[in-house]
C-alpha cells in the first residue's frame, strides 16, 4: 500500500464486473485534519482551473497545489453504476482507512463513469478517465482530482473516436502519456488503429505519435 512517507507507487487496478468496482492497491490518502501545505507562488500566478474541456485538439495546464498526507494507510477504489441500457448513472472515488476503518468520498461524478484510475506517484493526486454519453456519442474527459477531493481539473477531452484508453503518469508529474485507440476505415476495409498522445502537464501542450 502507498503509505504516508509514499516508498512506492503502485498502480495495479483490479476490476470487478458484477459491481463495476475497480480497486486501486496501495493508496495514501490524506486524514481529515490535513490542509494544503503553504506556497510561495501566487494564486493570481496559477492557471485557472476547469472541469470543462479545454478547446477541441488542445489540452489544459494541471494545478497541483501541495497536500500534507496523514499517517494512515488509506484504499482508494472506484465504484461505477450503469441503467439497463449501459448509460453512466454516477461514478465515485472514494477511500478506506484501514486503521479506523471509515470511508470516505474523494468525489461523485453524476451522469458519468470512471475508468484507468491511478495514484500518483507522491500518494497526493488521482488521474483518471470520466465517462459519458451514449455509445454513438460519448465524451471522454482526462482529469485530476488531489486526494482531499479539491482542484478536481479537466486536463484534455475527446468527443468522439479515438477514446482515451490507460493514461500512465510519469513518476515526476511532468507528463501523461495515453493510448487512443479507434477504428479506420478506407477502401482495404476496417482496421484497429492507435495512436499514442503526450500531454504535458505543466502546461497543457500536447504531442501525438502514431
């Protein structure tokens, strides 16, 4: 597990089917009497932060102020509800404290899914997929959220193929890399195709490499 020093990050998820709940091993999570560490940079220095998507084909600059993490070893896990015909209902991250054996809720999305969540590195932020709209159109939106449930950000967004498949963050916080995977068409028929996309998280930029 990711305790309060954070030794190590893992990001091993394991998925349930019957409940759609994911699992992420090995989360520090903060207690509830943390607050953000001070810092030097103004806020007025700080780039906006936004749950909308950013303009199509661009991406957003991350914010990550600094969380002070308690002492607790924490289980954050994901849990996904779907109606009869497939469509998100609500999606949530929540964490377990192993020692007081409490729960609590980092954030609920309503009308979305959750998928490739992971931890960060230091144990302060989660990066993840939010899911919405129907299969024919659907919004696949890369975000943030700190592990207290504030700054939850929208990083970069796709409205339609390719969707964002397993978006891996490096250990240093600088860059996400992402997997797009859609379906090509031309006249030697139907094939899979990916298509691999950098984005920079300091400041928004993005990089494609098919």
């Amino acid at each position: 597990m990711y305790t309060s020093q954070i030794t190590r990050a893992s990001r091993i998820l394991i998925s349930c089917l019957a409940g759609c709940v994911i699992f992420l091993l090995a989360a520090s999570a903060p207690q509830s009497h943390v607050s953000a560490s001070s810092s030097t940079t103004s806020h007025a220095l700080r780039p906006a932060i936004s749950t909308s998507c950013p303009a199509p084909g661009t991406g957003r600059a991350a914010v990550l102020p600094s969380l002070t993490l308690g002492t607790h070893q924490n289980i954050v896990y994901v849990t996904n509800k779907v109606s009869s015909s497939f469509l998100p209902l609500s999606g949530t991250l929540k964490r377990y404290d192993v020692t007081t054996r409490s729960k609590t809720t980092i954030v609920s999305l309503a009308n979305q899914n959750i998928a490739s969540a992971q931890v960060s590195a230091d144990g302060q932020w989660i990066l993840f997929v939010a899911q919405s709209g129907t299969s024919s159109s659907p919004l696949f939106k890369l975000q943030l959220i700190r592990m207290d449930g504030q700054f939850l950000q929208t990083l970069y967004c796709n409205t339609a193929q390719p969707s964002i498949n397993e978006p891996q963050w490096s250990t240093n916080r600088k860059l996400i890399v992402r997997v797009s995977r859609f379906a090509q068409h031309d006249h030697r028929g139907s094939a899979n195709r990916a298509i691999v996309l950098h984005v920079y998280v300091e400041c928004g930029h993005r990089s494609y490499m098919a």
